[in-house]
C-alpha cells in the first residue's frame, strides 16, 4: 500500500530524499521523549491500536456460569500536517540547479514534534490518551523557588525518594520546562560545578529541556513508545502554483506503570 503517493509528484528521489533530511532534522531538534524512553517500532501504519495492562474479568453476577474476561488497549493517533512547495522552485531546481527553499518542511516537521511531544507529556483526555504528567497513579510533589541555588537539587531529589521508596531505583531522567532548565547553569558558590552537572550525576538518563510546566523525574519502567509509521513526507495534489505535500506520523506511549513518574510542580 502507497500511502504517502510519492510517485505523483513532479519531482524525483532526489528531492524526497532533501525533504525526509530536513524533516528530520528539524523533529529530531524539538523532541525530548524520544531521548530517554525506550522505543518500539515502527510497526508500519496499520499499527492502529496497541495492547495495554493485562486480561481482566467484566462484571460476574452471582451464579452465573460463565463469565467475559475483557482486555484493554490504547488508540495509536496519527499526526498530520500539510505544506507547499513552489512548483516554479521546483522546476528551477531541476532546470537550473537553484536551491530548493525546504522551509516549509522545516516548520511542518516542528509543529508534529510540538504535537507528539504535548501528547506524551500531557496525553489527550478526549482521546483517552495518558500522558507522563497526567496518569493516574503517578505521583506529585510540591516544588520551591529554583532561584535558590540549592532548591533544585532538595526537589529532584524528593522526586528520587519517592520514586526509590516506590521500587523504582532508576536510572533516571529528568525533563525540566525550559524558564527552570536554563536557570540550571549557574555555578554553585565558591564552586565551578554547574547545577546541571550535578544533578546529571543523580539523573544519569539525562536532564532535557522540554515543552513542559515544572520538571518530572521518569524511571525507565514507565513503559515505552509505540511506533507505527515514523515521519514520513508524501504528496496530496498540485493546484498549478504549489506542490501539496504533508508529513504524518503514528505513535502512542504505552503507559506500563505510571508509578515510575513522578511531577515536580509550583
């Protein structure tokens, strides 16, 4: 099955092979989950649902002689955008050799990275769709003010204790909205150790920046990613001024223990 329909457009491998790079690049700058949660996949685009929690007995009225045992599972959402080439660009490129402008790509490719990465942290509760923040099970402690210099460090490791005490005793990884990351390089005083360095120590899974409110700290048995297709770039139409094109991508986090989580929020 042909999908992405790239033998309709009027430009050849060459080209794809330019877009699928700078989609790449570009997705590859903005997504954080990716980093420290394990990854399965891609299973292709039929992967439409994935398999969660185990086997459970539904309701048994009394006296009743047989009984339905139900399983559960998670949708896999597909995320699409759509953009446009200049087909007088592209012909330049084949005429002339100019440089094709793959910007469109590029803002195409961050705005399905800002969406994969909203639904992992933050899940989608109309879709049903937990997030690493928003499951039920996980845990919540209250942070300080990370303005003092030894606050950030008493927080995460309150989330490690926590964690530790639960049975999860890492490695862990710590993603951090981006205002209380950046105020992670600052020395200690009378120190050249940076705030960041330190906690890498504790956090050996990494400290990543990420499109998130406060930080929370993920034990690697949280469960993983599911992919389906990966981003991929495929063409719609030509209306005789540009090129049609989209990106699309299918995944979902398969929440194993959402126990393994815990938010560190102000």
């Amino acid at each position: 099955m042909d999908a992405l329909n790239r033998d309709r457009a009027p430009f050849g491998a060459e080209v794809w092979a330019s877009i699928d790079a700078t989609a790449a690049d570009a997705a590859r700058a903005l997504l954080t989950a990716r980093r420290f949660l394990d990854v399965d996949g891609p299973f292709g685009l039929g992967l439409t649902a994935v398999e969660a929690g185990s086997d459970e007995f539904a309701d048994r009225p009394e006296g009743s002689e047989a009984v339905a045992i139900l399983g559960a599972a998670v949708s896999v959402p597909m995320l699409w955008t759509g953009f446009g080439l200049s087909l007088r660009r592209v012909a330049a490129l084949a005429e002339h050799g100019q440089p094709l402008d793959l910007a469109p790509a590029t803002h195409a490719a961050e705005a399905v990275a800002r969406l994969e990465e909203r639904l992992i942290y933050y899940g989608d509760a109309k879709a049903g769709l937990a997030g690493l923040m928003t499951a039920g099970g996980s845990t919540v402690v209250e942070g300080g003010d990370w303005l003092r210099i030894d606050q950030a460090l008493k927080d995460v490791l309150t989330a490690v204790t926590t964690l530790d005490e639960a049975g999860f005793r890492g490695p862990y990884a710590l993603a951090v909205g981006p205002r209380l990351y950046n105020g992670l390089f600052r020395r200690y005083d009378n120190s050249d150790m940076l705030q960041v360095e330190h906690l890498g120590r504790l956090c050996t899974r990494g400290i990543h920046k990420a499109p998130i409110e406060g930080a929370v700290l993920v034990d690697p048995r949280v469960g993983r990613l599911m992919i389906g297709q990966d981003l991929m770039a495929g063409f719609s139409a030509s209306d005789g001024i540009h090129c049609r094109l989209f990106l699309s991508e299918s995944l979902v986090l398969k929440l194993d223990d959402a126990a393994a989580v815990c938010s560190i929020r102000f």
